[in-house]
C-alpha cells in the first residue's frame, strides 16, 4: 500500500543515448533486416519528409515496410528478445536500487520513470525493465496473429510532456484523458513539478526540460563525446540545470548531484510539512504547494 504521506522524487528518463548507448533500434533489430542504421533511418527520414509524416510513426511505418519486403516479418516478442541487445552505459544496471535506498534516507520515495520516442516492446526486453513504475514509449498494436498493424503509441518530442502531466496527476493509464484534464488543486497533485528530475541527451528532450525549468523541476543532460559539444550548447542557452558524461556508477559527478538534489528536495518537503502544521495550529491557510513557500 502506498504511503500517502511520503513525499515521493520522481527521475524522468529519456532512453536512446541518454541510458543506453545509440538508438535502441540498431542493435539488433535493423541488422535482421540486413541493413546498416543509417540506411534505415535515412529512408525512414527521407519517407517521412516526403509525405509529411510525423517522425516518430515514419520510422515505425519503415520498420513494418522493411520487415516484410524483406520477408522478415516480426511479432512483439521478436521485439522483446532484441531488447536484450541494449547496451547500457556504466552503472545504470545499479542506479535505480541505490538511487531508492538513498531516497530512504532522506524519508522520500524514488520512482523511475521512462518517457522515449523509442519503442516499449525493446525497452521490456532490456535489464532494467522493471525498475520503472511506467515506460511511456512508441508501441505498435499487434493483430490476432502477433503482426504490428497499427502504432498503439506514438511518442514524439513534444507529445513527451503529456507524460510529464500525467505523472504529476498520477493519471499513468494513457487511454484517460478524462482524469488527466480534470481541474485538480496543486496540493492533491500526486508529484509536483518541483520534485522531478528529468535526464535527457539533447534537443528531442529540449520541451520536457523547459518544463522541468519552468515549473521548479531539474532538468540534466547528459553526454558521450560524440554529443558533447551540443549539450554544452543546451547548458549555455540555459534549457539544462546541469550537463555530465553519461556515467552512472556511484560517486561519479551525476552520481552526487543527483543525491545533493533529492537531498534538497526531501528537505524543502519537511520545511513545508512544518509551515503547514504551523499554519494548522493558529488556524490559517495552508499554501497550496511548495513552489509558494520556497520559490527557485
């Protein structure tokens, strides 16, 4: 049963460069097809310019195209079996479990969550499946025969932040609209914004990040050599609170930020815990959330 009085962090992830090395696709699915990553995506790109189709469902129509003109179709648990693939960077397998008994210690809950333009069914088949209270990603609609007929969900940048509203309502089922655009006060939201932190790798998580920055939240990108040079970009434009290598072993520079800011969260909760009760006892009104008290 939930804690309803334990305030909880929630980390947001991207998931293609951010913890695993490249985009998932190309580890194994494309090579199946016998082609090269960027012979698919440059005919997936090409596709989706052409006929002014988002991205997102071009390269999920490219990989049901290619697949059966080749005469490799795949069902999803061809998808799931490729997630094995994936190659995380060092100490991600690790993050999750410290991360939450660190959280333990501050008196928070650490809830991890996946937001990817990239595909459910390969992330399923990684590791660190299940260290995610939700994996909000692309996911094709199989038919009867296991056959992907149509996109279940298409998740591109900017439709990420719908996600990001959902996990502050707590409203995770993806088909409730309802709930989710029902008027809800700040102080029954389930995460408020300034308790988020969202890791991303670049300009596909620019929109999320905007929103971490501008509703109290933290937002980090982090790096391989290839990309540094455009998060350095993303840190001087301020669309990122912070920018580190994608290295996730404990003690590293992301390693302790990420600890000093949940740290700093857990406390800006108990300061407001303690207004609160304050406010109870002389019989004044309660501020709706943190943000009011404690502005960044």
């Amino acid at each position: 049963m939930e804690d309803k009085h334990r305030p909880i962090v929630a980390l947001l992830y991207d998931f293609d460069k951010t913890l695993c090395t490249t985009d998932m696709q190309n580890y194994s699915f494309i090579p199946s097809l016998g082609m090269m990553p960027s012979e698919f995506w440059e005919e997936a790109n090409t596709f989706g310019r052409r006929n002014r189709i988002d991205g997102i469902l071009a390269y999920m129509y490219t990989m049901i195209r290619e697949s059966e003109r080749k005469g490799r179709p795949f069902s999803r648990e061809d998808l799931v079996e490729k997630g094995k693939s994936v190659v995380l960077f060092p100490g991600v397998e690790n993050w999750f479990r410290h991360l939450n008994a660190f959280g333990e210690t501050q008196g928070v809950r650490v809830e991890h969550y996946i937001i990817s333009s990239g595909l459910r069914e390969i992330i399923e088949g990684s590791s660190i499946r299940d260290e995610f209270k939700e994996i909000y990603a692309s996911e094709f609609y199989y038919d009867e025969t296991g056959r992907p007929v149509w996109p279940k969900l298409a998740v591109n940048f900017t439709a990420k932040t719908q996600f990001v509203y959902r996990i502050n309502k707590g409203v995770l089922d993806v088909s409730d609209d309802k709930t989710l655009n029902d008027s809800m006060p700040d102080n029954s939201k389930r995460v408020p914004f300034q308790n988020m932190i969202y890791l991303g790798d670049g300009l596909s998580d620019v929109p999320c990040m905007k929103m971490m920055r501008a509703y109290g939240g933290q937002a980090i990108a982090v790096y391989q050599e290839n990309n540094r040079m455009g998060v350095e970009d993303l840190l001087a434009k301020g669309r990122v609170d912070f920018m580190f290598p994608a290295d996730y072993r404990e003690g590293t520079a992301l390693d302790v930020t990420v600890k000093n800011i949940i740290r700093e969260m857990a406390i800006r909760d108990l300061l407001w815990e303690e207004n609160a009760a304050q406010r109870r006892t002389i019989g004044g009104d309660v501020l709706p959330n943190q943000v009011d008290l404690f502005q960044h």
